[in-house]
C-alpha cells in the first residue's frame, strides 16, 4: 500500500504496540499463507490501521500467540492468529500493491521498474484470487487506476481532482467494512478523506522528484498558478508546505468528524493515536523530508 | 434512511407530530426495548435489531424538523431555485444539484450560489474548491450569518483543529515547571549582571 498510515509510536503504550504489531504479524502470515511467499514483503503498516478498524467495526476480539516469524527467527513475537479473520486486510493489501506495481510500470525511474518486473509475476495469481472474492472492490479500483492515468496524462488538474482517484479508492476499500447504510456512509467518508490524505503526502514527497524528472505533479500546477518559482533544491518553499498545511488539515478535519461520529470502542486507543497524532506526525516527516518508508525513524528524528 | 422504513411509522407518531410528542413516543419505546431487559434473553438480538432502528428514526425525525425550522431563515438567490438545490443537497443528491448549479450562467451567480457549490463540494469531500467558494460566498456578502459560519468552521479545519481529539495530546510540551524555575533563574542572572534584579530575594 502506501505506507504514511502509521501509529506515532512515541505516543503508544507499550501493550498497544505489541497488539499494534501482533495485527502486523498477523496479516504478514494470512498474506504467506492464502497469497505465496513472496506478496508478504509488500505487506505495510496500513493495513494493520485497515485491518483493526475492520475488528473495531465487527467488535471482534484479537486472538493472539507467541509465534516465530521469518523476519525475526531468533525471538518468538506476538502474533494475531487466523482467528482473527485478518482476510480482508491481507487481499486489500494484495489487491491495491498489484496496481501499484502495474502503475510502477509505467514509471520513467529505472530501479522501480525493475522492482515491478521481478514482483508481478508473483501477484497475477495472489491477484486473481483477491479479485474472486471481493469482486465489486476490486473493479472499483481497477476503475479508480485509470482515472489516475488520465489524470496523469492530461497534466492539468488541480488538487482536487487529482486526489479523486486515490480518495475514491479508499472510499471504496473503508466503506466495504460497513454493515448499516449509515456506518456504510460514514466510513466510505472516512476512506475519501484519509485518501486524500495520502494523495497529498505522496505528491510532497515525490514532488522534487518529479520536478527532476518532468513528471506530473499537483503541486507543480499549484506552483504555475501562483507564480512560485523554484527548482526542486533544498527545502520545500513555504508556500507549498503553506498549502499542503491547509489541504491536509482541511481532509483530517472531515476526517476526524466521520471518526467521532463512528465512535469506534474496540482498540480505540490506538486507532485515536493513529488518527489524531500518527496521520500529522507522518505528514510533518514528510515535510521535514525524514520520512522513511520502512516505519523506522532514523536515530534522533523522533520528534514529540 | 432507515433501511427504506418510515422514520414516522417506525416510531408510531403522525407526520405532524410535535417535537415534544416525538420524544414521548421515543422515550416509550426506549422502555419496552431496551437491550439490558432482555439480557440472556433469546430475544436479545431482535431488541438490540430494534433499538438500532428506534434510534435511527428518531435522529432522523429530529434532523428534519431542525433543518426545516433553519429552512424558514434561508437566503435565496433570484437566478435560479435554491430551495431545489438545498433540498438535493440535503437529500444526498449531489450530481443533481451540480448539474443545476453548473447551469447557472457565469454572470449570474451570486452568493447563494457560491455557497451552495461550496456546499456541493464539501459533500464530495473536494475540500479546496469548497473553500475557496465559501470565502467567496462570505465576501459577497458578509452579514449572512449561515456563509460565515460555513466559512468559520473550515477555517477551524485548515487550522488543524480535529474535533474528538483527546486532552492532553501534543500539549505538555514547554509547559514544565522545572523549566520554568530555570528559566527564570537564568533571567535573574542576566539582570544582576547588568546591574539589575529580578527576583529579589534570590
């Protein structure tokens, strides 16, 4: 998936964040087991945010065990087991890196070209059997993709609709965890906003790169249309990160009302950590240009 | 929106009820089918059924009564049938509303307008076009009460404000007393050294 969903860690109890984990673990061994070896490592911390909000709506209990795991074979970790039913979190994560590898396809850089080549193979099939099971899901994605390539392609639209695809793909995914039409409604709203979250996060931090490399970028047409000049070095203008401030504080804020009206119980420590603090925290990394993609703050760049 | 079942019959009440008797009647069934009467009960998940659907129509009823009293107060716009499009708004209707909207030719769009597609756009969740009409609307006349608070609240938004936010988060940092004992020594010192005082006694 994408990765800016995350926990702020230093915020966490320590209990929480070995359930927080354990949900991690848990989707990682669902993923080897119904998808193949391989799809785990693609496996990010949004799904772990998918997949308690997926246990909070159907007030679910966590089944937990003391399980090894391939990435730490030396010390036994919590592990949430099958009992669980972690299934829809792992074929999301499935269903949405396939078209983020055939999207990578298309990409100019060299490196993650390669890095699609050597893993589709591995997901056609993981694929297939996601797209069995949740049919409609999967055709709405699919449909949210090519809107993205079109907007891509047409290289004009501003921040609003360039965030539609990616927003709707989330409506998409959160509004199937519903089970009245107002929980329905609300948590499609819930996805939308976090979608355009993530849009905007991903377009700040690939920004300098695409303005390297001449791609599209939301930001470069807000910067065309305000008349800020700049040249990809050093750090971000503060009329873009202005701008993204407001954006970003503007879905949060729809956000966080889809979530205070859900009024989620279960694990809803962490799912308030990750909603009021993770999702800003991620953000504010990404501004600071710290961010690392594999959830592991660099030494000394934790901020409180 | 209760799953397509009449808020009105659900609860039992006519559809010129008072407020007053569809709370009694609310109050009445909230008696006879609450969950904790028909614990152990095989009953149990049909009251819990039931409940849920009580509750849904009476938040229904009571949204509607409140949005048509505020109906009373709105502003119109002379160029086309806002009432319409408030009620295509309001119902969830929002391509239609759109459509009507977009219909308006450009010269003839006036606050209403501009508030109603702001409206438009929040419902879509393009929260920058949204913005960017509601300021409009509120400068296009700022005494209407309903734009500047549609204005003020995004504006609560894009300062960061997300209501639910627990107490006590991102907010005990600079606020230690040590550091503030400190602080202040560190003042008086500066003061003594160019002749002043601070804290007198010390």
């Amino acid at each position: 998936m994408f990765g800016y969903i995350r926990a702020h860690k230093a915020y966490l109890r320590m209990y929480e964040y070995e359930i927080y984990r354990s949900v991690y673990c848990g989707i990682c061994k669902d993923m080897d087991r119904r998808f193949g070896f391989v799809t785990r490592f693609t496996l990010s911390y949004d799904a772990a945010f998918l997949a308690l909000v997926d246990l909070s709506v159907r007030k679910k209990k966590l089944a937990v065990k003391n399980e090894r795991c391939i990435a730490h074979p030396w010390k036994k970790t919590m592990c949430a087991t099958c009992g669980s039913d972690l299934s829809y979190a792992s074929s999301v994560s499935v269903l949405l890196t396939y078209h983020k590898l055939r999207d990578d396809l298309a990409d100019k850089g060299f490196k993650k070209k390669l890095a699609a080549y050597a893993l589709l193979p591995f997901f056609k099939k993981a694929y297939r059997k996601a797209c069995v099971r949740y049919k409609p899901l999967s055709e709405k994605i699919s449909e949210a993709m090519k809107m993205q390539v079109a907007i891509e392609k047409d290289k004009n639209a501003g921040i609003d609709q360039a965030c539609e695809p990616t927003a709707l793909m989330m409506q998409a995914v959160f509004g199937e965890l519903g089970k009245s039409a107002r929980e329905k409604a609300l948590l499609a709203r819930f996805g939308y906003c976090l979608g355009r979250y993530i849009y905007v996060t991903d377009a700040l931090d690939d920004l300098k790169k695409d303005i390297a490399q001449g791609d599209y970028n939301p930001l470069k047409i807000y910067m065309a249309n305000n008349g800020i000049e700049w040249d990809g070095q050093g750090k971000f203008p503060k009329q873009i990160t202005d701008f993204c401030d407001v954006t970003i504080n503007m879905s949060l804020g729809a956000l966080a009302d889809c979530y205070v009206a859900l009024d989620m119980k279960r694990f809803r420590d962490i799912l308030d950590n990750i909603v009021y603090l993770g999702l800003k925290y991620t953000y504010d990394q990404v501004k600071q240009e710290k961010f690392n993609k594999r959830n592991k703050d660099r030494k000394g760049t934790t901020t409180l | 929106m209760t799953n397509g079942k009449d808020p009105y019959v659900v609860l039992g009440v006519s559809k010129g009820a008072t407020e007053d008797e569809v709370k009694a009647a609310y109050k009445e069934l909230v008696k006879k089918y609450h969950p904790d009467q028909y614990q152990n009960n095989p009953l149990q998940d049909v009251a819990n059924e039931k409940m849920a659907e009580i509750n849904e129509a009476y938040d229904e009823i009571i949204n509607r009564m409140r949005n048509n009293e505020y109906q009373s107060t709105y502003s119109s716009s002379s160029y086309f049938d806002s009432a319409n499009v408030r009620n295509l708004i309001q119902t969830g209707n929002i391509t239609e509303a759109d459509n009507i909207l977009s219909g308006v030719s450009p010269t003839q769009r006036d606050a209403e307008w501009y508030f109603l597609k702001g409206s438009v756009c929040y419902k879509r969740g393009w929260f920058n076009e949204a913005y960017d009409n509601f300021s409009r609307a509120a400068s296009l006349n700022p005494n209407n009460a309903e734009y500047s608070a549609a204005l003020n609240q995004m504006n609560n938004q894009r300062g960061g404000q997300m209501n639910g936010m627990p107490s006590g988060y991102y907010q005990n940092r600079n606020q230690d007393a040590c550091n503030c004992c400190c602080d202040l020594i560190c003042l008086d010192s500066c003061c003594e050294c160019m002749g002043g005082d601070l804290i007198p006694c010390c």
